[in-house]
C-alpha cells in the first residue's frame, strides 16, 4: 500500500510550498516538486489530489481525557469514540493524562489507562503519567513508568483531597523529574484558594454555573503558574502549564522565562473561542462551558492569540473531558461544584483554530501547524517521527480544504457527548482527507478507517 | 515639665521648615516661628537649641524581636536593652512580634509577651500578634487580642513545621483579618520550598553560612510575595510583605498593587546596606549576616532605595533579632540551618538610612521621616499620635546632629549582642536629643532616661 | 474677619478626625477638639456648622486652560467665569497651562496671561510655562519667568507645528529645569505619529469626531511617557506626565520609577469616568468628547482608580478647555482634526472623584484629597501653603456635604460652555461652604463670592 | 562534483540525529540513516568523515558591514578578506547593510554595494538596503530595489545628521514595507539623545573610549525600541531590532510583542560575551571595544542567552564593522566621538556561541543553529533555499568540531583588521569542513576555496 499526495500547499511551522508527498509503507520516503505516479512501478498506489488544500502533518493533541474518574462520574467517551472524533477533525494523536485516584498504584494505574486504548484506539496515543503521590514507597513505580516510554509527568495544584500533591512531594518529584528528563506539565490553580471560594460562594446561596469562574479567578492561576516556575528555578526540572487561559497566568510564565526558567505554554481551544458570559446562560445551560481553569474575560482570548502568534505560547490542545449534560452536567444542578468539568473539543480543534485564528489573521498557517502539531511533537519527545512533513516520518498527513463552508454541530460529532459547545457557529475549513502511518482514516469529516490501528507512541525523555 | 525646642529644620514625611515646638506634659502643644521662653510663664521648661539640626518625629520601628524563642535559643536582648538600644538611636516606638509556638494558647502568648515590656520598657511599644494555628477553637482568641490594642497579625509562609501556616488556615484568617480591619503582616518565603533545599545543600556537604542564601533564592520570596497577594486579593484582606528583600519580590508586589490588590512593602535596613558577600565571610565571620530573607546580590539594594524614593516601598524596619556570636550563632557551626537568624540593628537603622540613604542623595528626608515614622504610625493606626509633629501629638521628637561623624560600631551598642554588623564602618549623623511623650530619654547616642516609662500603644484596626 | 468651623470630620492626605478650626485674617491658626466662639473675644467671628459634613483643604487644579488661541479658535471662559465654576465646585487654585505660540517671546507671553487674571479671578492661580521654543536666544527669559515665581515648565510632544518641540531642544530645556529645580510636566503624545495617523484616516474618509481615538491610540501616549521619562533619565529632571490616560502610559511611567527617574503621573477626571463610546455618539455629539489624549477603553479607568489608590498616580486635573459646541466644536464637522480639543470640567471634578471613586469605595477620601489637593501643592512647591489644613495655611476650606443627592447639569454650570459632559449623571455630595484665604466664596454650588479676590500664587524651585 | 557526509550528528533548529548526507550539484539531494558511496554510481563522490562531529546548517550572518564609508574612514575589508574570514568560521551566507550617505541615490548605492561583492566573494550573500532618506522623488527607487531582490530595509534612529530618519519619513517608509511586505530592520537609539549626551561629555572633558558607553545609556536603546515598536503598531510593519543589547531594551521589545506587534529580536555576538569594563581598558585599547549601542553591565549577557535559549530573541549577528586599531581607531584619540565604531566578529561568532553559549548550557545546540542560521533565513525569506539541512536545500554545511581546543587569536584571522577582540581567550569547537553549494570552500579555519563563487541570493517579501 502506498500513497501519493499530489500538487498541495505543504504547510509545515516554518514553510509554506508547493509539492508532492510519497508514502510507502507507514512513512514518507519522498518529497518533490512532481513525482509521476507511472514512474513509480508500484500497483497499489493511491493518488490523493491535493491541488487548491493544505498539507498539513498530522495534528496533535498534547491534553485529552478519555477514561477519567472524575467527581462521581465518568468522561463518556471511550477511546473508540473519541479517536474516530479526534481523527474526524483532523487529530492523528493524542496525548492522555492518567488520572489515578491518591491510593490507587502508580503501575498499575499506567496499565489500567493503557489497556483502555490498546486494540481499540484508531489513532496514536501517548500519555502524561499524573503524580498524585509521591511517597517514597511508590517512586520507583514512576522510573519504571518512565522507562515503559512515558516521558512526560502531569501535577495537579488544584482539586483538593483528589488529586493534589504536597509542596514537599512536588518538590521530591520535580527532583526526580530533572534527574530523568522528564517534563512536568501543570494544572495550576491553587487547591486550596479554589475549595475556600467555593465554600464562600456556597454559603452565600451562589449555586449556579455562572459562580464556578468567580471560584477561581485569574490571580489563583496565576499564582499556580508562578508557583510550579518557582519550584523549576529550584529543581531545574523543565515544565509545562496546561490549560493556561488569562493574561496574568501568560505573563508570570514569560517572566519566569525571561529569569531563565525552562517553561513552556499550552493553550487549549475553549479559551480561545469562549468566554465567561457563556458560562453564565441561563437555565443551567452555563453548566456546558464549566471547565477548570473556566472560562475568562473575553480581553484574554487576543492575549492568548497573540502569544500563539510570537510563539510564547507553544501549544494548543483541548483539554477534552467529555460529559453528557442531560445525565452528567445536571447533577451539579444545586451546587456548581459538582458540575463535571470539561468541554468536549477533541473533534473541533483544528477547524476552531482555523477559522477563527487563521481566517482573520490572528495567526499564521504556520503558527497553527506549530502549535497544533509540531511543537507538541518537539516538546514531547515524539519529532521527527511526529509533527513533521519530512522524508523519514510518520505518514501521518492532513489534507485540509481551507475552502469549506460549515457550522459546527453535534449532529456532526463523533465523541459520545450530547451537546456541541459551538453549536451553529460558523466553520471554515474541513479535513479533507487524514491518514494515520499511510492509511487514510478519516476523509470529509468522517471516520472511514479502521478501528485498533492506534499504536502506542514510546518516547524518551528529552529534558535532561 | 516642659520642653521648648527651638530654631530646629523640622522634617516630616512632606515638609521641611524652621520653627520652635513646645510640648507640655506628654504632647505638642504649640508650633510657632518663634517662641519665647519667657512667655510661657512656666518655671520648668528645659529649652534646647535645635539649631543647625533637624527635628524629626520619634523613629518607629515597625519590625522588631525581643522575647524570642526560636531556633533552640532564646533573643539575647530584654525589653530594657533592647529599648535602650532603640532610644539611643533615635527609635522611639517599636512594634515586637508576638511569636508562639505551635501549641501554645493565642491570648496567654500575648499576655505573656506584653509582660515583659511592662514597666520595663524605656519606650512605646506595640505588637503584631503571630498566626501560627487557627483552628476553629482558637479564632475567638484572635478577636480579644484585637479586642485588646493588637491591630495587625503576622503570619509566616516559611519556617517548616514551626511558625508556617497551612493554606486552609491562611485564607480563613484572612476573611477575618478582613471582616476586623486588621492588616496582616507576611514573612514570604515558602516552607516547604526552603526546606527542600536546605536538605539538598546539606546533603551535598554544603553546611556553611554562605550557603543559607542559596537555599532561599529570590524566586522562593517573589512567590510567597505573589502567593500572599492572591489570597488578598480573593480575601479582601489588606497586607503587608515584611523583610522585602530583592526586585523580583518588590515587582511582585507592585504587579498585585496595580491589579487594586491593598499591599504595603517593607523593608528592613540591613537588605538596603549589606549584600551576599557579607555572609560569605570566612572563619564562620558570615554567621554574623544569616537573616531570613537572606542578604543579597548588590543590585537589589539599589531597587530597594529607588522603591523608598518613590514610596513604593512604604517603611524601613530592622527585623532586629538579637542573637550572640560566641554562644548563639555558633551553634549552626555544622549546618547553617542551626544559625539562630538575625541581625540586630535596632540601634542602628536611623543612622545607616541617613548615612547610606539620605546623604548620597538616594532618598530625601522627607522619604527617611516617611519611612521610619510616619507611614508606619498611618499603617498600623498609630497617626497622628505617633509619627506626626503637629499640635496634639505625642511629643516623641528626635534632635538630629546631621553634622556628626563617627563610626559604627559594638563599643556604642546597648544591645547585648556581642558584635555589630556594622563594625567600623562610616556613620554621619546622630540623634542629639530623643524624647519620649515630654521627657529626654537619650542624648549623643547614650541612654539618660527612664526605664519602664514605655507604655502599650494599643491600636484600632483601620484596615476594614 | 474670622471663621469658626465647628463639628467637621477633617479630611486630610493622611488623616481623618473630629475637630473645630478658626482661621483670623487669611490662615488657619488653632485647630482644636472643640473652640467655644464666645470665648474668642472677637466680634466678627462667622461660625459655620460643619456637622455631620468633612471638611477638606480646598482643592486644587493642577491642569487648566482658560485664555487658550488654540486651532483658530479661543477658549471661551475667561477667569471670571472659571474661577467662579471652579469655586463652585470646590477648588480654590489653579495652575493654568501658558500657551504661547511658537514665535511669541516667552515673558510676554507670561506677562499676557497673567494680566488675564490679575483683578478679575475670584480664586488663586498660578501658571505652568509652556516651552514651544528653546532656541538660545530666549532661553534667558525663562529663567526670568522662574525668578517671576513660576515654577514648572510644560511641553507637548504632540500638535505638530504648532506646539511641539524638537528633541535637540527638549533636551536643552530639561538640563535647564534640572539646573534650575524646575519641574517638567509633559503631554505626551508623538506629533508625528499622530500627524500621519490623522492624515491617513482623512484619506480614508474617516472624518467624524469617533476617528479621534484611533489617530491616537494608547501606544502613541505610553511612547511619548517613555520618551519624555528616558531624556528624564539622561538629564536628571524631574517630569511630570499630564493626563495620562491608559494602562500602557502608566506602565511605562511606572517602569521608569522603578529605574530610578523622578516622575509624577497626573490623571484627569475626564479619563476617569468617561470611555471612548462617548466619542462615537451620533450626530456628532460625540465632538463634545474630543480631547486629548482621548478617551479610552473603559477597561482603562480601573487602572488609574487603583493608581489613585496606591498613589502611584499622584494627582486628578482637569485639562479644562472650555469650547462651546454650537459655534466651536462645529468647527470639526468636516474633519475631526479640526474640532477643538478639549471637555470643560473644571467644576465637576470634585463631585465626579467623590460620586464614582470614594463613593463605590475605589479611593478612600485621603487619596481624594491626596490627588486633587495635597499632592499638587507639595509637587509643584506650595505646600503647606495649600493642600494642608494646619495651622499657618492658608484658610482655604471646604465644608462638603456626602449627603448631597443630585444630577450633574449645564444648568448649574458657571463655565460658558453651553454643554455639561456629564449632563443627568448621577451627583452624590456637593460644597456647602468654599472659603478662599478666610472669606467665603461658594455656598451651596453657587459662588457668592468676590471677583478680583484672587492672587498669584508665586512659587520657588523644589526640584533640584 | 558530488559530495557524501558520513556519520555526523545532524544538528537543526529542531532536531539532533545521526544520518548521512548526499549532496549533488549544489543541492543536498538525499539524507539516509547509511548511504553506500558505491551505490551511487558517481565517480566524483568526495566522501568526509563526519563520525564524532556535528553537521550544521550553513550560518548565516544577519547583520555584516563591508563596504562602509563611515566616521570619515572606510570600514578595512573587502568581500575577498570578509568572505574568507566569514567561511573559515562557518558562516556561508550573509547580510550586509548598505549605507547611503544622504544624498546619495538609492537604487545607484544599490547597485555600487552591490558591485563589491559580485564576482569577488567567496560567499553568498544578500542586502539590506539602508533608508536614510525617502522624500517623495526617491520612493520608486526602493520600490526597484525591493523588485531586485532586497526584502529588507535598514533604518537607523541614530546617528544624527548622517544616517537617522525624521519621524516623519519613519512613517511613510513603514508604510511602504507594509503595503510592499518588507521587514525593517532598526538601529534603535535616539540621535538628539545621544548627541547631547555626546556634547555634555565632551564639554566635561570626558574624552576617553570609556565615556562612549555613558553617552547612550540603557534607556537610549530602550526608548527607540519603544519608538520603533509604536510605529510598527500604527503602520502594521514588521519590524526587528538589530544589536539588541540590554535588558531595557529586550523588555520592552516583548512587551509590544504581547500587544501584537510583530517585532523580531536581533542579539550580536560581542554583546553576548564582551561587557563594559573592555571599552575602559587602560592606554586607550578600550577603543577596540567601542561599538553601538556600547557594550552593556555584564548582567545583561545572561539576559541575552535566557532569550536565545527560550527563542525570545531570534537571531545572533556580530554587526562586523572592521576598523583598524593602529590608523582608524586611534582616529578618536582626543573624542571618543571620533572613534569609529565596530568589533570585527565574522569569523569568530560561532565560536564564540558554541564556547560560550553551548559549552556551558546556556542555551542548547539547537537553539544555536536557529539563532545563527535558521531563523536568520526564515526571518528574511531564504529558508529552506538556506538554514536548512533538507532535501532540496542548498548544500551549504558545517561539519563542525566540538572536541577542537584552541583560543582565538589575530593570528588566525582572515579578516584584515590588525587586533582581535577576543586574543587569547578559550575557545571550544571548530568548523572541520565548510561547504557552499557542494563545494568546500573552508577546512579547520582555514578557507581552500574560490573567490568569486559566491552568489548574491534574490528575496521576496514575506512580511506582507
């Protein structure tokens, strides 16, 4: 089996040219100006006709969550639904977050996760390991996570008495962290400012969705962020704060850059689009937009683009924690607090971001394979196999048709959850044709190949 | 009796001026061009000719520790020594740390603490209650010391296990420090972070005290300074960052302050004139400089006297925690977390602001005034009792010979601490004549007064 | 002549207290608990009740154009109708901007605004020297206008061609004011910038009075602040950046304190409470909003509350430059370039602090007094002259009642402006009583005063 | 011809792998994990062993002065001595400014700067083309300029009488590289600044090399920024800053990057690695130091290598201005202001950045190749023709050295300045094997290649 991509526009993070694109196998082995299908002596060849798309490699997304035991419930997708979703759009690998309860086993809790995805995962997938213990019985359960090919560490300042780690075990793991060159991504927000607003806000008879921002409003992410930077100047362990979503989160990780710190920072597609007065609708509709951290002040979302845009901001992924409303959602119908949060996003990453951050110019094409893809592979420890359009890679491609006209809508969505946060609004731009290691699966927005394909992507550590 | 003070420069925190004060019984009663002691028709009123000196209102020591148990050791000084000490250089008024152990009663650590000022004390004297427990069962005790003159808290982010208070803790007292109008005072450094490199320095064999700097870095105290603001601004509460040593913890305070966070910053006088290389001094001489926040690179020094230029930084203190050398500070001969932490210098700071402050032209007198009397008296609810020349003012007044010269040095000290950290260095300017509310109580430098004439100034808060 | 305030909260910079003032002649000269008038063996003693109301320095305005030639046009109040409005609404000085044009001689120039004001203002003034010139030739005459008691110079960056200054002679000028103790307040705009942002948007078709705005947006200001605060840096002057209107300019100023450079930073009323919508309202009405800087995003006006607050911006103006709409402002109506600058406001500005910033508790009525009053006589060298209620100041008072519920109005304008830019507002607080230097001016927003009464206040150097 | 790199470590601005590298004609036409030299049925393979060294990307200098009339004296190379001294260090391309007098006619300087260089250097190499005047008689001719090849313009804000802009002339020329899509790049200190400071000095007879730096402080290059960016936000022009060389300046460059500008930052290497103290060496040698903006405090190299590494700041330059010691420098024996500026740097810069910047991990391998190649080409439209090791690419490469121990030295320099900058100091790494195009032009520092090779390298605009 082989393909042959013919006359795109290959976008790459640096580049924008005119070529054609050949895979053998489940890797690109050539690029050029034309390549004649005839010369090829080969049976099998199918010709892609990319004149007037894109070519883009395969996009990334660095922070999902799939199976999540999360407040009471669980995420609704499975990695079925959600890698059909995530491929639909465009999306060739994930990045999962384990998510394992404070007494659950490190190991094991790796094994669980990777069980989920294994033989039935349509796309590649990794993971970050989440550390919500660290006592010295269990460290050397995470070297041996580590050397099972997950690179990469997720701490959590936030969700007191879950998922929380102490300072004094923060420190111990980003210790260990610098020591194996594991990256430490970060959920900052501080647990206990979050648990006393939330106390106050209930006790004041504030139940509803449009409390849980003023639960935790900027100066507490911007605290976490300060805070996990503070710890990378002490151990030297690089990090990565997640989900950042408001100007002064952005700014105190560009100050601590400018000291020297090693941090790098990820978007995610909801704070790009959204803001707080969705949140606030009425009749409990605000609890689809309740997401940690929630939604901002609109004046954050151009912050957000124009870091994209300076490459400040190295990623954008969706945090996609997906839960139904009509079972889900509703039981935090008397206290915001029990809301489960998450927007589901997986599926309508990539088109967000082109039509409302390419199409009017907030960013470049190649700011968006950047930070949708490339820079994920790169920071992650999975480029050149990932993230790139090269002679040697992954034959992981997206030809996107910058031309389609839409709207997003759940009646278009793959992912188990009963609502679309963008329902009706305006889409501009349409995977066309994705493929996953030279075999195309997913064409015109739908799913088209082959279940149990995924593979597990091991990486190294790279942070050292 | 009666004082007339006549022809003096008067300089307060926004004037300079020439005239004649007269004070009867405890208060200014009178401030004129010229006023004739014969008019008075008093038989005793002590006339002394402040001419060619500046009269400024009594100094205010904003930060001080006299009964401290700490470290394995106690404070060497006592109330009369250390209120001697203080007089002589000009100090008329002194705010002391009440700091309780972990498990002692609130109200019976004040009582124990204002004891041993009580007719002991040669001058005015006032506390900062510390918050090291805030339990439910021991909150009511807080509101009775408040009840009892006490209007602003201390609390401390650092020393593990010992004064530190948890978060949960920190953000209930907070709310009601808020709900009393009571300021509250911070050591910012974080606990666990300090803790953490205190034992990877000692692990790597690195015991000495030139290795207490680098186990509290800037970074530790700007993100207890940003972690302090963000509870304020979630709380309400007003604040005050204590020992602010260093431009990133200053530009952290100024950041929130901006963001309409009520933040005051002090400073201590022993970061404004000594720097990092003072602890590194060699035979265990650096033991004498071991302060928490440790002293500096030179460069902040400058940033500090720019921040009292402008009043950005509110006031001077000394952070005056007596500790001998030959049997005190010895003890951290093994391990530099064993050196009891100070630096006395209540003696002192008056003179170093004016020799190393106002003579080279780095602040004006009006900032010296502002700074070492009279924004500490308005913060902490004392103005214009204290802090203040005006008709109806206590008549705490200093003489100041700014024409003297000498040096600094322990043959001059009244503290009972064994060397001065200042030893031999230049010293322009002294304070002639201190009064306390009407009386002399120190003259060129020496101690010709009263003991136990100091009384409580109890306070209201005025923080709501 | 006396006066006997009895029963007023004394509302000072710093202060807040029950007590009775009684001012002889001119001056305030016992300020006590409580004064009885019969004991004060005095006929003529006028005692006014201040009970239940504050009793405020009398304020002063630090920005102010009355006589104005000013693009083709002449401002429309003269100092009777100015200094009547101002007295009304609480402010008993002003400090009015001299604006020769760029051939003038500049004593003359001195000597033709003075005389506008000699015999006919009803309150005190002093004046600010516009330098639009500094060629060698003239320089002398400045120095002659400083030994004539004006102690401040002004300079436009802005008004192209008109007013602005090339850099060769802003350089000149400050090593003068330095030399001199002379402090530079600046406008702080790029003549250049805006002059090709007007011209483009004219060649666009983009006349009306909303195109104002964008031809010059808030980074031409925060440029101009950082240019006039780097020749600050070069020469060592002392600078003062007038109505500053938006985050980025008072950053900048802010960034240059911290390095070190002597800057004040002035707010104007205008900026405070109106946003740029008002600039766009139809029908040209939003010419009446034209000023410069213009009015800005309403996020802007949090930022210089909580600069009020902190008092890193140290004053509230005016920039009162009264145009009528009918005939003056018209004049625009074919190119906003052509509208006169200016939104009188001279009246108001006391009401508008006390209405929208201590009222909604975003300053507290020190930092009130601070800003509108005390700070400016201290900056510009006329305190305790003014700004101060002490004994020896001059009895400039205000007796202000919070409990006033009322509507700002052109009906009870005294400026000859035919439109109140506030019209219908909400007004919360009114002066009851005005004294300049003993004598009552205004009661009740109603001058009732004498015209002519008014003197120059001369002012020395305090800059040096 | 045809060329086989065996073995290296392939070095990108992203990627670090082992592979070999086939190059035939100009270009590389193949990259494999093992390509066999008897496979490729050529007979004129040269084979290098590239086995235990890195294999660079061609680095390109952004910023190169040859031909330069300047302070009365010519700059003392010539592209004969520039090329080869630039090829021996591993530079293969570079950037030179061409500097105008301002009368000149631009597109006649075009063509004489460019006659220099064609069929004479060793190298490639491409313009800026200096915009020291732009009356409207001479725009069309930039427009022809830009039509020739040349998508980058020069503008200096210093310099004043010789080079510098109006404000006015900024504007229009900004607003042509807008609409035209050419980047400017800027010298960004404000001449009327400097020449005041330049006189004050003089006039204290202040005349040594050591006062030079004093004469354009921090703030002189942090305020042009300042200008530069302000005008890039107005004109939406791309701009870049060149010889960045401060703190202040890098601030405030970000800082309009976070508002949107779209501004790129240029660092050269004697700012990296050379501080102050050098230009205030004694018997007049700090002359050889003397460049502008001056050498910096030390403590802004490190902010210098934290933006490199985190890519905040761009690109590495030298800004190669060569300019004997013994008859050019000694020009400004009695001014500094005569002393004409430049620090010869082409042959040393890599060096340089490996030893200092590599060796001791301040920044990482690929941040070197980014900064001294990648970005240089991305950033002016030459990539992936240049700055790339890729199929297609020209084959210019650096098999470099890391292991190579030595100190630089005169005696090692091509260039035909008579001192060197760095004489005797440490250096670490050398280029092995210098390719342009397929040929070796440069093997172990010294050049073995054609003169007259080298191409100039037409651009189109990329910043539209």
């Amino acid at each position: 089996m082989a393909l042959l991509i013919k006359g795109g526009r290959i976008i790459t993070a640096t580049d924008d040219y005119v070529a054609d694109i050949y895979c053998e196998g489940e890797t690109i082995t050539r690029i050029d100006k034309s390549i004649d299908a005839a010369s090829l002596k080969k049976n099998d060849v199918e010709v892609i006709d990319a004149s007037g798309k894109y070519v883009f490699p395969g996009f990334i997304d660095p922070h999902v969550h799939i199976y999540l035991p999360f407040m009471g419930s669980f995420a609704i997708d499975d990695y079925e639904s959600a890698s059909k979703a995530a491929l639909a759009g465009g999306t060739t690998t994930l990045i999962e977050m384990i998510c394992p309860g404070p007494t659950d086993e490190p190991f094991a809790a790796f094994e669980t996760w990777k069980s989920k995805a294994e033989g039935i995962s349509a796309m590649d997938y990794t993971f970050h390991m989440s550390v919500v213990r660290f006592e010295a019985a269990v460290r050397e359960q995470f070297k041996q996570i580590v050397d099972a090919g997950v690179a990469s560490f997720k701490v959590f300042l936030a969700y007191k008495g879950a998922l929380d780690l102490s300072d004094e075990s923060l420190f111990a793991m980003m210790q260990m962290a610098k020591k194996l060159g594991v990256i430490v991504t970060a959920h900052c927000e501080n647990a206990e400012a979050v648990d006393a607003m939330q106390k106050l806000l209930l006790a004041e008879g504030k139940t509803g969705p449009e409390w849980h921002g003023p639960s935790r409003p900027p100066a507490v992410e911007a605290s976490g962020v300060n805070h996990i930077c503070t710890f990378a100047s002490l151990t030297g362990a690089h990090v990565y704060t997640v989900h950042t979503s408001c100007e002064d989160a952005v700014r105190q990780a560009e100050a601590a850059r400018s000291r020297g710190v090693k941090v790098w920072i990820e978007s995610v597609a909801p704070h790009l689009v959204l803001d707080e007065t969705y949140a606030a609708r009425p009749n409990f509709e605000g609890a689809k937009y309740v997401m940690s951290p929630p939604l901002r002040e609109k004046k954050n979302q151009q912050v957000l683009w124009n870091g994209l845009a300076s490459r400040s901001i190295s990623t954008v992924g969706t945090d996609h924690a997906p839960f139904r409303f009509a079972d889900q959602k509703v039981m935090g119908k008397d206290a915001f607090t029990k809301i489960p949060n998450g927007i589901a996003t997986i599926q309508e990453r990539v088109d967000l971001v082109h039509t409302y951050g390419v199409v009017p110019g907030k960013i470049s094409l190649q700011a968006m394979v950047d930070s949708c893809s490339t820079k994920v592979a790169e920071i992650f420890g999975m480029y050149p196999k990932k993230g790139a359009i090269q002679v040697g890679s992954d034959a992981d491609l997206v030809v996107y048709d910058p031309e389609f006209r839409g709207t997003f809508s759940q009646a278009d969505s793959l992912s188990k959850v009963d609502y679309c946060a963008y329902e009706g609004w305006e889409r501009r731009g349409r995977a066309s044709v994705v493929t996953l290691r030279g075999e195309v699966q997913a064409r015109d927005g739908k799913f088209v190949g082959t279940t149990g394909r995924g593979q597990f992507v091991a990486r190294e550590p790279t942070h050292g």
